[in-house]
C-alpha cells in the first residue's frame, strides 16, 4: 500500500474536530491524504472549512452532482474512498451496521477500522493509556474506540486503583451525570434532569459494562456498577465515583498519582461552564483531550479504603484521541508512540 490514507466516515461532533486534528498534524503522524465522507447536502460551511484544512470530500456515487450544485464538489465518491482507504474511522451511529454491510467488503486493502462509543461489539475495545499493551494490528482488524464517559472512569481505576495491583479493586460505583446534548445540536435537549434506567442487571448502564470488557481484554475482572441522569445543560458531563480498595492509602499518595498521569488535568474550579470555556479558549476545536479533569477539591476518604469525589469529562476529547492512536498504529507501527507525542499541548496539567 503505497500512499497512508486516512478516510473518516462522519462530520458529528466526533468527526468534524478528528477530521480537523488529523489533517493538523498530517505530517507529524505520517498520513499522506485524509478523506471524510459526508451523507446529506448540509452544514456547507462546516464542509468547506474542511476541504481548507486539506481534507478531500467523498460522497455517494448518486449525490455528486448535488453536492457540486450547492458548491461542495467531491473529490471521490464514498466506494472510491473506501477502496484507497489505509484506515477506516467510522463517527456516524451506524458503526455496526456499516460494519456488516460495508466495511466487510474492503478487508482486503484496509489495515483496520476503528468505531466509536455506542458501537458495542464493532471488535476489540480501546482506550488509550488503559489497555494498549493488548492491541495487536495484525489480528486486531476491527477497534472499538469506548465512549467518553468510559475513558473517564477507565482513566480513574486505573490510576488510583490499578496502579498498587490488579487485584486491588473491591467494588467500584459511579453515576455518570451526562450533558442533555452537544451546544453543536438541536433535538434532544431536556428541560429538566432525566434520569436513566438500569438496562444492565449486572452493571446498571453500559458506562460500567464497557470499562468491564476494557479491562477484560487484560484478563481482569472488575466489579463494576453505574447509573446514569442525563442534566438540562449543554457544557460537560460530570462523573461522581466511589471506589473501594483492597490497599489503604491517603489522600497524599492519591494526589501525586493524579499529578503524574499526564491524560489527568485537576482544577480549582468546579463549574462545569468554567472548564468548558477553558476547553473552548485553549483546547483544539474548542476539546480538551485528557481523558479527565478532577477538582482536588472534592476528592474525600472516608477511610483509608475507599476514595470518593467528582470529576467531568471532556467529552468527545477523549475519544479522539484514543481514535486518532489506534489509526496511526496501524499506519506507522514502528513509532506510533512518539507521532502522537505531537497532540501534547492539547494536554494540560491544570485547567
């Protein structure tokens, strides 16, 4: 495969700022053509600024003439795209049934497909800093990328649990306290807070049931639970955890693990608008891409075995990042590591 192409299926709120991100830094992780697909003639300025950015349109075969009506001329069409295609980044809602109807079809000349969040079952899950170590490219064809959510809570077992031993854990609960939708979107908002049902027996919502299976591919078995209420914001979703472990420790010694995770950002603030704005101001596409940002100050131990207190989580920001390691891996294996390094001053230490 001579030219490394990355071809992204999507402009959501996952794909316009990947999209943005990978042909930012092209060169730095060694991608010589970045391509996005777009379904519908809409959003003409959101696509435009794309092409600018150095991306190549691609749209359905039947839609070309549309799309160059309403001044978007595509480059390829959708199956041109998918044939050249070196990685496959499928933001849309319908990963899964790409999957089998699509994706299938192009085994033979893509090195591997990554999907996100809501995609249960697309293949083996991800999240990076968690369970990179198990990711092998060359069996590894389909990459589940977690949801935000997910990384977040990921990100905290494994760093103030995990870390004195895998065995560590007693039980861990969070309730996932989720933005109504993205400022970027229209329907959905609730005027008020909703809470969730418990659809997984086991785990309570599929926040928990997915980090089990993150860490299963490690050969762990966590126990897990989660609830959920979905809030009549637009800013962040906000996460409260309690995590009973095996191991005393202190409030000390919880701090300096924080500190060194450099995908952690603590703050002072505790306004979930205030963190955005912050994202908004110093972050790419308005993302911070740690995979959480932790108030010091609502960190509480009751005893010196359980660890409890709040956090949000950088939606979408996460994700991308965990979806743009997992294509360059399968692009440039040899130093995929240190590619990625060039995303460094979208992590911050404090927010």
């Amino acid at each position: 495969m001579s030219k490394k192409i990355v071809h992204v299926v999507g402009t959501g709120t996952i794909g316009e700022p990947l999209i943005g991100l990978l042909t930012h830094f092209q060169k730095e992780l060694g991608i010589d053509e970045v391509t996005f697909h777009k379904h519908s003639v809409s959003d003409r300025p959101k696509v435009k600024a794309l092409v600018n950015r150095g991306a190549k349109l691609a749209v359905d075969a039947d839609k070309m003439e549309a799309f160059k009506t309403e001044g978007m001329p595509a480059v390829y069409t959708h199956e041109q795209a998918l044939e050249q295609a070196s990685v496959i980044i499928d933001c849309s809602p319908k990963g899964l049934e790409m999957k089998e109807k699509v994706y299938k079809n192009y085994e033979h000349n893509t090195l591997g497909f990554i999907a996100q969040g809501s995609e249960f079952g697309f293949g083996k899950m991800y999240a990076r800093g968690i369970n990179d170590e198990v990711i092998d490219i060359a069996k590894d064809k389909y990459v589940h990328v977690v949801s935000c959510n997910t990384h977040n809570l990921s990100c905290l077992l494994e760093t103030l649990v995990l870390s004195e031993g895998n065995d560590n854990l007693v039980e861990a609960s969070f309730v996932c306290m989720r933005r109504a939708n993205d400022i970027s979107q229209v329907k959905d908002f609730c005027p008020a807070p909703q809470v969730g049902s418990h659809k997984d027996g086991k785990f309570g919502t599929h926040h928990a049931r997915d980090a089990h299976h993150l860490f299963q591919t490690k050969g762990l078995e966590l126990n897990l639970f989660s609830s959920a209420v979905k809030l009549n914001t637009q800013y962040m979703h906000s996460l409260w955890f309690d995590l009973r472990v095996k191991k005393a420790t202190t409030k000390e010694e919880l701090l300096k693990k924080i500190k060194g995770n450099d995908r952690i950002a603590i703050t002072d603030k505790k306004d979930a608008n205030a963190v955005f704005s912050f994202g908004r101001d110093q972050g790419h596409f308005g993302r911070i891409l740690n995979q959480t940002v932790i108030p010091t100050s609502t960190l509480h131990m009751p005893n010196e075995n359980r660890i409890v207190g709040f956090c949000f989580t950088p939606q979408d920001g996460n994700s991308l990042l965990s979806s743009l390691a997992a294509a360059v891996r399968y692009l440039q294996p040899q130093d995929w590591e240190s590619r990625i390094q060039c995303l460094k001053p979208f992590f911050f230490d404090e927010v």
